[in-house]
C-alpha cells in the first residue's frame, strides 16, 4: 500500500509529523513534487473562480497524484489550539471527492472536527486503525511522529533566532501562511528577490507557535483562525528586531484581507508593504515593488538615525 501525500496547505504545517508517522507504521508514501507551473494550471482549471490559490494548488497535486498511489492523504481540520480554522479545511475531503468523483479517487481521512485536546490523536488512531496497524504501534508512532515536528520547528526557529541577533543586513519579516511561504510557486520568488537586495528574510511562521497565539490575544480578542493568530502574534513579538514587513496574501484569501488591515493600522511606525499572488500572474513585478521597499526602509533608517542624533 502506498499513501499519496499532497505537497499543498497542511503538508507546511505538519509534514515532519505526518511522514514521520507513516515512517514509524511501516507504510510507503509519495510526496507530489514541488509546485510548478503545470501544478497551477490545471488545479486552476479544476477550482471555481472564487477559490483561493492554495486550494486550487491543493486540486493541482491532488490531481498529480492519481494513479500513483493506493489513497492520497486528505486532512479534515476544523480546529487547531482551540480555535476555528479557514473553512476551505473544513471540507477539504469533500472538495476532493466532488472534483474528482469520476476518477474513483480514494482518501485517506483524517478528521480533526473539534475542540477537544485529544482530538488529533483520536484521528491518528482512527486512521493507524483503518489501515491495519496495532494499537500499540500507532501510540509509539503518534509520540515518535509529535517529537519529530517538535525538534524539527523548535531547530527552525533557533537558527533564525541566531540570524536576529547576529546579522547586521536589513532585516525584513515575511508574514505569510506555511502554506503560502513553504510553496515554490508563492513564497520562494520573493524570499529569492528578498535575499537578492541583500536584506535578511525573517519569516512569522518559524516563530514558536503558542508564544505567538498569546502574544495576539493582546492585539485582537476576537480573530478566530489559529493560523492568522500565529502571524498577528509574530509580528507582535519580533517587530522591534527588524526593519520592514511584509505581508504576503494568496489572492482571494478572506481570513488574510482582514488580518492584514488589522496590522496596517496597527503597526504604523513600521515600513510595510502587501504582495498579492494570484494563479494567473503569480509573482511578476515583485521585484520592483520590493527594490522600492527596501529604498523606503533605508531611507526611514536614516531618519531615526539623525532624529537619535
């Protein structure tokens, strides 16, 4: 048996632990390929007009993994840390089955459907269970598979920890989703033209995950979405150690239009700039806009360096 594995959405928040997993259980799993332009193409060609680019890159792998595999990997999250997510994760295994129901497309499930602390591991068992694994087995998987996400984004964010407090390039944070900073087609052409303007990225979601939900409890009482609360919390928390931000939003995402209006009028002494990348021109034209940015940034340097004066 072998479990195709989705590189879009979730894949960015949780794939240590989800491979991990599959490793410990002794199952073979794919992994669709990075995205590329074929991958944009035809999950937009699937999608409605009105879905976000991370659900249509969603369809695009999807697609790319049939035929490959014996089920593909579709979580079901509606909660995460007590908080409801984006509904697009809501009913990410029915929009699957509904696009693809002339393909006879078989899921893996995975429900994580509400607040409960223990849900994700019921689901986990649920789904160690349904494909033939002991109890005993699934439990040492499940433990073995959270410590390995754990390492994996406590070390991600001491590296860039280290790149705070020792670089003296301009430092620019990145607030974008996982899903958004993580994906080749959306994130990596502007971490890229970031670095090329010799400016240090620091990226919101690399930031520890419930340090940032509390620190957003003090900026909004009322958002929702854990995701968003990550970001709102990590530019709370890191704010005074960098120089510019930027917010980074796949075209049309709800959750994100507002969040990010939030922090434009909350953050005004500090430079900031929206990107927004959409299926159809991607992320043409950043570099000018950035190349500005930067000028802008160094230019706000200069002024508070002669006001200290």
């Amino acid at each position: 048996m072998t479990i195709g594995i989705p590189r879009a959405l979730l894949y960015y928040k949780h794939h240590k632990f989800w491979t991990t997993f599959f490793d410990e259980i002794g199952v073979d799993y794919i992994i669709s390929p990075k995205t590329d332009k074929q991958i944009v193409t035809n999950g937009s060609a699937l999608a409605i007009d009105e879905a976000c680019l991370p659900s249509k890159l969603m369809l695009g792998h999807v697609e790319w993994l049939i035929g490959k595999c014996d089920y593909i990997f579709v979580p079901r999250q509606k909660y995460w840390m007590k908080y409801e997510m984006c509904t697009k994760f809501w009913a990410l295994p029915d929009l699957i089955n509904t696009t693809f129901r002339d393909k006879n497309v078989k899921l893996l499930y995975y429900d994580v459907y509400d607040r409960k602390v223990y849900r994700e591991r019921k689901a986990v068992y649920k789904m160690g269970k349904f494909l033939g694994v002991k109890r005993s087995q699934i439990k040492y998987a499940y433990v073995m598979a959270k410590q390995a996400q754990m390492n994996y984004d406590m070390l991600r964010e001491q590296k860039q920890n280290a790149v705070l407090e020792s670089s003296g390039k301009t430092k620019i944070l990145i607030v974008a989703h996982a899903y958004c900073v993580g994906d080749k087609y959306i994130g990596e052409p502007i971490i890229s033209a970031v670095k090329a303007l010799g400016c240090e990225p620091i990226l919101a979601e690399y930031a520890d995950e419930r340090e940032c939900v509390r620190a957003s409890l003090g900026v909004t009482s009322t958002m929702q979405w854990p995701y968003n609360r990550h970001l709102v919390g990590a530019v709370e928390l890191l704010k005074d150690k960098v120089d510019g931000i930027i917010l980074v939003t796949a075209f049309p995402c709800g959750t994100d239009s507002m969040m990010d209006e939030l922090l434009i009028r909350k953050y005004t002494d500090k430079p900031m700039i929206t990107l927004t990348v959409d299926a159809q021109s991607g992320t043409a034209g950043i570099e000018t806009r950035l190349e500005s940015f930067v000028d802008i940034i160094e230019l706000k340097k200069q002024a508070d360096e002669q006001a200290r004066a």
